[in-house]
C-alpha cells in the first residue's frame, strides 16, 4: 500500500488549473444581483454568517437551508479530476441541489478573479478549491467566510487556517506520466527528461503561474536539480533547457491531447496520471506513471467558501459533504489522498482497497511554507516567460 501524505504537511500550492478532460458544464446565468445573501433557517439565523453547522441549529437546518437556495456555483472542477465527477454527482442525488460548474478546466486564479470581479452578483463563484498559496492569498485579501465543518478537528494542525478560512482537501505526488506504446523508453526521472529522444513531447498540465499542477512541476524540477523550497529557480532553467533542446512542449496537457498524441509525456500529480491509466486501459493506451525519485514533490489543494457566496447554506453543505467519510472516500477513489486518510484509517473507515492502488512512494515528503511558496510564486512570475519563450 502506498504511503498517504503525512498529517505534519503544511499546504499544497497553486491552481485547480490546467485541462483534463472537456467536461459538460452548467451554464450560469449571465448578469444579475446576488439574491438575498442571508439565507436563514426556520429559526431566522443567516448562513451567511454561519462558522459552524451549530450556528444554523444544527446539520438538519443546514440541510433544509441548503435546499432552499437549491444551486451551488463552482469554477475549474473537471469531472476527470481527482473523482470530482462522483463527487458531484453524489452531493447532487443526496441533497437535490443543483451543482452548475464553470469553466472546469479553469485555474485557482480564474476563481479568485471571479470572486473579486463577481461580487454582488449571482454568478460569483461560492466555493473554491485553491492550490493553497492561492487559498493563503484569498485568505489574506479577506476574500474567504470562516466556517469549521463538523471534521475540522481531525483535519491535522498545518493543513488548515487557524481562523478556518480554508483548509486542505487532497494531495498526491508530482509523477510523469507517459504513453509507452508512443515513447519507446518512458522517462523516470526529470534528469530522463532532458535526454534528446523526447524531443517535442515534454508537456505540463497548465502554466505554471496560473495552474497549481504545473506550478507543482516546476518545483519538483527545481528539486531535482540542485534547487530547493527556497530556491525554485533552477526548476525554471530546468525548463529553459527542456525549451532549448526542443524536449518542452507549450501544449497543454489533457486527456484529449494525451489521447491524440499531443503530448505523450506529461509532468503532473499522480492522482491525475493514475485516473489516466485508468481511463485508457479501453482506449488501447498504455499509460505509465512514475513519481520521480530525483524531484520528490508534494502537496495538497485547499477548500473555501466564498465570503459573499450567492448560495451560502449551499457552500457551507458542499463543505460539510466533502469533509465526510462519504466524500473523502471518493477522493481516494480517484487515487488523490484525502486529508483525513489518517483518521479515517485509524477510525476504519477509510476504504483499504482505494487506498491500495495509489501510485507506490517512499521515503517522507516535506513541504514548503507559506512564505517559501509566496516567494517562489513571485519568481515564477518574473521568470517563467522568458524561461519558455523563443
């Protein structure tokens, strides 16, 4: 069995960015005011303002305050992605509220311009799921409604906001993903990478500046190549070389390119090259994946409710039923590592046979902290352009 992100991991990074899959989505209305913000239970208390379930009286207030509003709007959460598509599906058939996605194959920054650009209206977004530097930036722009779900003690210290503005949901290792019956000899490692039969075939799951994966792809290259959590600028000359010797594709990686040949080796989590191996097995694609030994990279993505949520009993249920052994379960399903594995594994309810088939690891991962991935965020941003470009 593969070992689960340790409970002392502090944050993941970056963006729910970067395509997958083309996904059916709902279309959201187009203008309009938010409707009345505080939504209240038969008591008269606001969701709006609700820190906890006990706020509203309870999760059955909860529930029929949910109900009433009868929407939840998402941004950037494919269904390919991580299970989400069960997830969706299954908060949808419990509560009989409609969930309508946005832009699935958005990016964490595409949410938060939508909670700043939206607010008021009832096109704002009113949950987010971040990459966790995205998530401790909403937090500090006050962005984000405090609300401790019923499990927020048995999420661990270090993976979530001691003032519960957001707190971490999944994780999994940065992999390569590859199409054996296309690439004669898969990579393992990133200094495989740089070998010049992969010409044209190198590819990341999104830009690095925008995409949490991508992002995620850099620093494990940085890792791997002499960098540090301090220090992601060799994971940016990484790629300038991968440009140079023409290995670096700027195609973004997804299930459709990767079908298609576009991008036959693709640096992302594993959870999302495990879910592609999975999904091609009918397909006649033979999809590897290997988390490379010499850029060991880790994290977590971030869940938060939208502090002018349009829908804000609904978000809040949209919390409460991702953080329940319903809702983690079918995260691991998707071969992600929820964040209360540990628990759920001491309680016994965590399912052993998902568990099973994450992708092999050892060793014990470590983590940058927030200010190492504000900093590497900042270079990426004043380099990653020129690193790829010409």
């Amino acid at each position: 069995m593969s070992t689960s992100l340790p409970s002392t991991a502090l944050p993941r990074n970056a963006a729910v960015g970067g395509a997958l899959a083309v996904v059916a989505a709902f279309a959201l209305s187009a203008c309009g005011a938010a409707p009345d913000n505080a939504s209240t239970a038969a008591d008269g208390k606001s969701a709006a303002t609700a820190t906890s379930a006990a706020d509203l009286g309870g999760m059955d207030k909860l529930v029929a305050a949910a109900k009433k509003e009868g929407t939840l709007h998402a941004m950037a959460l494919p269904r390919d992605w991580a299970n989400y598509g069960a997830l969706i599906d299954g908060f949808q058939k419990k509560y009989g509220i409609k969930i309508e996605v946005e832009n699935p194959d958005g990016s964490s920054q595409d949410e938060i311009n939508a909670v700043t650009s939206r607010k008021g209206q009832d096109r704002a977004p009113d949950v987010l799921d971040l990459g966790s530097s995205f998530a401790i930036s909403a937090a500090q722009q006050g962005l984000l409604a405090p609300y401790k779900v019923e499990t927020f003690a048995d999420i661990p210290e270090g993976q979530k906001d001691t003032q519960a503005r957001w707190y971490n949901d999944y994780g999994g290792y940065i992999s390569i993903g590859c199409d054996a019956k296309r690439v004669k000899e898969c990579p393992k490692t990133f200094a495989d990478l740089l070998k010049p039969q992969y010409k044209g075939q190198v590819a990341l799951n999104g830009n690095p500046t925008k995409s949490g994966s991508a992002f995620g792809g850099v620093y494990a290259a940085a890792l791997a190549s002499g960098g540090s959590f301090d220090d992601i600028q060799p994971g940016l000359d990484f790629f300038a070389k991968l440009k140079k010797n023409g290995n670096y594709t700027p195609v973004e990686s997804t299930p459709a390119t990767v079908e298609k040949g576009e991008t036959p080796i693709s640096i992302d989590w594993d959870y999302l090259n495990a879910g592609y191996a999975e999904e091609f097995k009918s397909k006649g694609v033979d999809w590897q994946v290997s988390v490379p030994s010499d850029g060991k990279f880790s994290q977590y993505y971030s869940q938060a409710i939208n502090k002018d949520a349009p829908h804000p009993a609904a978000a809040r249920l949209w919390q409460e039923y991702l953080y329940s052994t319903e809702g983690q379960n079918l995260w691991l399903k998707g071969f992600a590592r929820p964040v209360l594995m540990p628990a759920m594994d001491k309680a016994g309810t965590l399912d052993k046979t998902a568990a099973a088939k994450l992708p092999e690891v050892s060793g014990t991962p470590a983590f940058p902290t927030e200010d190492q991935q504000n900093k590497a965020k900042t270079v990426l941003g004043q380099g990653w352009a020129k690193a790829v470009s010409g």
